[in-house]
C-alpha cells in the first residue's frame, strides 16, 4: 500500500463553516500549490495519442431525453419536467431515485465495444466516474448509489478498464461529481404552480439524501458548492475511485475543483501515486476546464484553439447529446475528422463520447461512423499519431475566436493543417480539390530565399506519382484521379530548410447576390470578444453571446446607391433587450423579442438605411446599454432594396 503523507489541512474558518477538511495525498514530489503542479510534464503517450473516445453513460440515458435529466425533471415547465410527467409521473412520487432501477444495460458489451473503439482508432477510453446525478459507475464502499449495487449491478469502471486494457488502450475516467451537490439542490424544491403547488419533491425526503444531497446554505448556488462538509465529501469518494482503479487519465468537468488546497490535493495525489507506479515520472494526465500552463492539460468543452497552444490540451465533445436523446442526430464522420485534425495541427487531442443506447448498444448509424472513421484511420493515421505542430498550425479562411463551446464550422479542400514527425511534413486537406490541384501557400519559394527546397512528396494512401510547381506565390501539387478521401486527404512532404512563408491576411468583404441582396453570415464576420459563430436549430448564429460589451462587424461592399431594408432572426429567453445595427453612421435600434428559448426563433425587421454612394462600409451589431444586456442568439443580418 502506497504511504500517505503531506496531509493538506484546508482552514475555512474564515467562511464562517467553522470546519477543516483532511486531504491526504500520497508521497512524492507535488504538493497541492500551483509552482509545485507546475513540474509536471504531459506524458508522451498522451501527446502521441491524439484521439480517445468517451463513454458518456449512466442512468440519465434511461428516459432518452438528452442531457441533465436528473436536473430537468425537477424544474417545472421544463422540456425534461414535462417528459418526465407525461411518462413516469410526478417527481414528488417518481423521482431519479425510480429512474436508476430501470437502468439496466441489458446488452452492454464493453469487449465488444472496446474492439470498435480500437478499430476506429482510439489510442485511449473513457469511461464515466460519476455525473452531477451523483450516481457512481464504480463499486464504492463509501456510496450506495453505484452501479455495482443498483440498476445493471456491475462495476462498469471496472468492466470498461478491464476491456481497455485487454486492447492496449490507456483508461481514464471522468468526474462530474464535484458540481453536483449545488447542481442537484433542484431536487429539494416543488412546483410553483398547479396541482402539486407546494408539494415537496422526492429530493428534499431526508432518507434519500445521500442520493440527492444535503440541503445548501443559503446563497450557495455557483457551480462549485463552498461548502468544506461537501468538499470533504468530494475528495473522499475521488479519492476512493482514484486508488481503486489508478487511471492513466482523470477528468474534472468544470475548473480546479473549489478554487482551493481541495482540488489542487487531489492532482498532487494523481501525480504523486502515478510517479510512485512509474520510477519517480508522473505517467498520469489530469484534464479540467480551467487554464493550468502545463501544471495540467487543459479541456475544451465542444471547442477548438484558434492557434497552436505551447501546451497539450484536449477538446471533449460528442456525436449528438452527451446522454442519449432520440431527437438529436449524429454528428457525421466527416465532422470527427475535421475536428481531430484540426486539434491535432494545434497540439491538441480529441476525446469523442460515443452515444450509447440506455441498454449499452450503439445505434447502427454510429457503428458504421466508426468502421467509416477506422477505414481513415488506416490510411492518414500516419499523419496524426505520434506528430507535433508545425512552425503554423495551417492555412484557413475560417475565422475562429476559439474556446469552449464553438465547434460548428465549414471547412472544404482550400483548408490546410501540418503536422510534423521524423523529419516529415504532413499537410493535410480537409476535403479534395475540385480541380485536383492542391494549393499550399505556406510552402511558396520566394525567390532568393534559400527555403523550403522539396526532395519528395506522397500521397497518403496512394501509390501514384505525384507532380507539383512551386514559385513564390505557393506550392501546387496535382493529384491523381483516384481519390484517397472525400473527407481529407494528406500528404507527405520532405525537404530541407521547410519553413511557412507568411500569408497575407486579406479581410472578406460581403458582396450581394444576383437581386442584390446581401447576407451576412456569422462565419464571415468579425468577433470582439467571447461570442460565436455555432449551429442552432440547423442554421448558423451567434451564440454565447452574454456580454453586452461583445460586438461583431462586416465589411459590406454596396455596388449601387440606394435604400435598403435590414432584418434578422433573434431568440432570446429575456424581454427587454435592445440591439443596435450601424450601418456606417446609420443606426438602427430595436428591441429583442421575448422567444421563449435558445432555439425558438423570431423573424425581427430591423428598418431601412439609405446608402448615398457606392463603397465599402462597416455594419456593426452591438448592445445598446452594455450593462443591462440579456443574452441572445442571433442568426445572419439580411439587407435587400427596399425599392
């Protein structure tokens, strides 16, 4: 047995809880500090993996509703409140706790399973510890409600370790638990209105409580309880599931867990029980979604890098909802390639949830995504295993912001990403060329610039000669008839002296369509600050857009003079929100329509402006009143004649 020392004391007297909370760490170099974390070093095998795949599963898959249907079912009038009453009944009678039985993963195969991931090209998995439902997938001797004792009766931790191992796949596993004492207080409520005003749920029923937790103190209601009686309680059940299953990777979904000595124990023991299993050298990744400057790897929830990050990092995602939802559809495999290559370029690795079935099977549509994503795999892997960045991450007409949360974006065969490994460059293309003439402006030949001298360049996949010019402008390679893929294809260059020639960045200017209509698209426009461009309800918006300080703008040339009509498209769950649309010194101010939710939209006329000459000019959209801004979604700004 490892020997535990270095016991944290956490005091949070100053809080007035009047409490301490004991985190033993295992012996080693890390102390829960931030300069000590910061000796950590990724690990290799992470660096080289690039791709896992996560099982994003539990009893919330049972009524496939989607995500946070442990928390939906207790708030009235919501899509998962009113599923849950049409189907179960009402949560004061049939709560979560009556959902867990019904869980019983009756054709799950993680052998069977494990074989399609590893043929997809999975280098490590996943496997759900416990989400904010505070439903554990491990057999804990500290919690009651876990799977080994409820629901399919069997340790799916460890069956799914079991099965990684079995197929030379590195096993990690997630905890959401930390959220999950303020998230789940729902539970302890009643409806407002109706029949059942007043009636308490199942969870605020104190023989239940271990499931649905303790009441919280007033105010307590931030993503991370300030609580050290839960804090406790937290790092006692982590630990428990750290030292049982001693995973290569664990995952926290939110930040440091409590902003305190709590969390940064918990990584100090990861690392330290690692070194001790591997001769004094931290083999173990942990992931959280807060910026770590290597003292972690840090998680991007459904987003990329806009640019190569000097550190490992990881983007989590999934292929439809995060739990089961029969309404949502798949993610395509061309999109999972997209998305890893370009993580990849950036330095980056991809960890897909594979959706399963509440019974633990995967619909037919994703089992031939993953033969589809295999079959790539076998052909371009070479230039994605084991690489590392290039001197640029690639050639890209697609503005992104970067961050969590912006991961919908249109990519075709003029978009480039490199990679490198041994001595080789890849470049890869996310499409095919229409006119077969791949065009790499980075790997121009300036002249009397001794760089960038090719001795050789292949096709991965093919064994057809391939010609290509270079001159100053850029490198075009013509490829063969027969295409390696649709999705991307890659090649492999070597030379001497390889090094990215600067492309100038050209802005885009909106023109007008044959009516002389224009239409300005989210993608195409210019961002200041955290807000998207994403895909809602099948057609790109705006979104995250929750800070009235945020403003976006074109550059739209008008070929003629004249008036022109402006709308869009808004959905806002708030009533009072004013927008503004410049038009050159042209205002145009409205108010947002109250729509109901983040997917119901309302057709909004924004007026008419009157363009006295011909030219370029900047359209802006921004908030009236930055500090009494409501969050919105907006789709693409319309201006047609208004003649």
């Amino acid at each position: 047995m490892r020997r535990l020392s270095a016991i944290a004391l956490l005091a949070v007297a100053s809080q007035g809880w009047g409490q301490q909370v004991n985190c033993p760490i295992a012996d080693g170099p890390f102390k829960p500090e931030t300069a000590s974390l910061k000796q950590y070093q990724c690990p290799e095998w992470f660096r080289d993996a690039k791709f896992g795949i996560w099982a994003h599963w539990g009893p919330q898959a049972v009524p496939m509703d989607g995500d946070w249907y442990a928390r939906g079912m207790y708030e009235q009038g919501s899509g998962h409140y009113n599923y849950h009453l049409k189907n179960y009944g009402h949560p004061s009678t049939f709560g979560y706790k009556d959902i867990i039985p019904l869980w019983k993963a009756e054709k799950w195969d993680p052998d069977r399973l494990m074989q399609l991931y590893k043929r997809a090209g999975a280098k490590y998995f996943v496997s759900m510890g416990s989400h904010h439902d505070n439903f554990f997938l491990w057999a804990s001797r500290l919690h009651r409600w876990n799977a080994a004792e409820m629901g399919p009766k069997r340790d799916v931790v460890g069956e799914w370790q079991k099965a990684a191992q079995k197929y030379g796949l590195k096993f990690g596993v997630s905890e959401h638990l930390g959220a999950s004492f303020t998230w789940f207080q729902r539970s302890h409520g009643s409806d407002k209105t109706g029949d059942k005003a007043g009636v308490p749920y199942d969870g605020a029923d104190p023989k239940y409580q271990d499931l649905y937790h303790f009441p919280a103190e007033p105010g307590d209601t931030g993503w991370y309880s300030n609580n050290p009686k839960w804090h406790q309680q937290w790092y006692n059940e982590i630990k428990e599931l750290v030292d049982t299953y001693q995973p290569d990777l664990l995952y926290t979904d939110g930040g440091v867990p409590f902003a305190n000595e709590v969390g940064r124990s918990m990584i100090a023991h990861l690392y330290n029980s690692s070194a001790a299993r591997h001769g004094g050298t931290a083999q173990v990744v942990y992931n959280c979604k807060q910026r770590g400057e290597g003292a972690w790897v840090e998680d991007l929830e459904r987003g990329i890098m806009p640019r190569i990050d000097p550190y490992p990092w990881q983007t989590d995602t999934s292929i439809g909802d995060w739990f089961y939802n029969r309404n949502w559809r798949f993610r395509p495999v061309t999109w999972v390639i997209h998305m890893l290559v370009d993580n990849v370029s950036k330095n980056g690795n991809l960890l897909l949830n594979v959706v399963q079935r509440p019974d633990g099977s995967l619909d037919p549509e994703v089992e031939t995504m993953l033969a589809d994503l295999g079959q790539w795999m076998d052909v371009h892997g070479e230039a994605i295993y084991g690489t590392r960045p290039w001197t640029v991450y690639g050639e890209s007409a697609v503005r992104v912001k970067g961050g969590a949360f912006g991961e919908d974006y249109k990519y075709n065969a003029r978009e480039i990403r490199f990679t490198t490994k041994a001595g080789a460059l890849y470049a890869t293309a996310l499409g095919w060329p229409e006119d077969g003439k791949l065009v790499i402006r980075s790997l121009a030949k300036p002249a009397g610039e001794a760089i960038n001298a090719l001795t050789d360049i292949r096709l991965l996949g093919s064994e057809a000669k391939l010609t290509w010019t270079q001159d100053g402008d850029a490198l075009i390679v013509t490829l063969p008839e027969t295409k390696t893929s649709t999705v991307a294809c890659s090649l492999r260059i070597t030379g001497t002296n390889l090094r990215n020639v600067p492309i100038p960045v050209v802005a885009s200017v909106v023109k007008p369509d044959a009516q002389g209509n224009f239409t300005l698209k989210p993608d195409d426009a210019e961002l200041n600050g955290n807000v998207k461009p994403e895909a809602n309800g099948g057609q790109p918006n705006f979104g995250f857009w929750d800070n009235g300080g945020d403003w976006v703008s074109w550059q739209v040339a008008f070929a003629k003079a004249g008036t022109y009509r402006a709308s869009t498209a808004i959905a806002c769950p708030s009533a009072g929100n004013q927008v503004v649309v410049e038009v050159g010194t042209t205002q145009l101010t409205i108010t947002a329509p109250q729509t109901g939710g983040w997917d119901q939209y309302k057709d909004v006329d924004l007026g008419t402006f009157e363009i006295k000459e011909p030219g370029n000019v900047t359209v802006k959209v921004r908030a009236k009143d930055a500090g009494t801004w409501k969050p919105i979604n907006l789709r693409a700004v319309q201006f047609k004649p208004a003649g």
